[in-house]
C-alpha cells in the first residue's frame, strides 16, 4: 500500500501526485506575473527565498479557458534524477488536498474520458478512487522542455482565439453596463 495526495484542479480534473512530491498547502497572498510565459504557468510566488511557478491544469487542457483568482496552490517538489537538487512547482487547485492509502488491486487504465489528451505523456499510471479513475503525474515530465514545447504545439494554434475571446468576454461585459 502506498499513499498519495489527490489535488483538485477543476472539478473536472483530479489528480493525483506521490506522498512525498507534496510540501505545502496554501492560500497565496501575492503573486507575480511573468511576462511571454505560457497562459497556463504565468505567475510565480515568492516562497522560503524562491520564486516558484504556478501551473494551472485545467487551464492548459481547456477545461477551463478563461485564468481565475488563485483559491489556492499546492507546493510540489521533485527531483529528475537522484542526488539532483529538488525542484519546485506550485499547482492551482480548487481545495484542500486529500490524502489517500492506494493499494495494488485500485490500479487501472486510464482512457481517453478519464484524463484530457495532453496530460497523456506526464502521467505515471492510474487509480480508481470513489468509483473515478485518477492519474498519478510525473512531475519532471510535466515541467520538462519537452512537454512544454508539446504543450505550446498542441495549444499554439488555439492559444490566440482564446486571448480573442477573452477581450470579446470582456468587451461584452463593458457594454453591458
């Protein structure tokens, strides 16, 4: 039996990362833009003298397209390889945590409706949890360059509609008033 944290990116999208990837839980004061950083990971907070980047999942697979309040972030560490210094990320998620014991026999495959096509390549495996099935990532794949780059293939094209659609949102809203 192993144990794992469940993070709810969206209701939509909960995933799930190992027992020791998680480090902290909180509700960040302040956050700082990065300017030319992809929609999806475009704020840092500062953190213990660090300035880590915040990934929004359900916005870089479009379950949601449109950037939210930060409720909350999820601090992660991993490393790429042993003796390597670890590395940080902070995920958005919608609520706190939870931790979950995992056991052999809740292994499952997961299918093109369990998980969003572009979290595909950073998935480690997959759980059942509550009658749902859950992807358990790999934290190096999804920070690499080669995901990042898929990522930006794979949204480029759709990245400058949304940016259109945003302003017409917001537009739409001015005349209203």
């Amino acid at each position: 039996m192993s144990n794992a944290w469940l993070l709810e990116c969206d209701p939509a999208l909960i995933v799930a990362v190992s027992d020791h990837e998680i480090v902290e839980y909180i509700q960040p004061q302040r956050s700082y833009p990065v300017p030319e950083a992809p929609r999806y990971c475009n704020r840092v907070i500062a953190w213990q003298d660090r300035l880590v980047p915040i990934m929004d999942l359900a916005l870089l697979t479009g379950i949601r397209n449109l950037q939210q309040e930060l409720p909350f972030v999820c601090l992660l560490c991993y490393q790429l390889a042993p003796r390597e210094a670890l590395q940080y990320l902070a995920l958005r998620i919608n609520t706190t945590p939870q931790k979950v014991a995992v056991e052999d026999s809740q292994a499952c495959e997961l299918t093109d409706d369990d998980l969003p096509p572009l979290l595909k390549s950073v998935t480690l495996c997959g759980f059942t949890h509550m009658q749902q099935a859950i992807p358990i990532l790999d934290l190096g794949k999804l920070c690499s360059d080669e995901f990042r780059e898929m990522a930006q293939d794979r949204k480029g094209s759709t990245a400058r509609g949304l940016l259109v659609e945003e302003l017409v949102q917001v537009d739409s809203g001015r005349a209203q008033q």
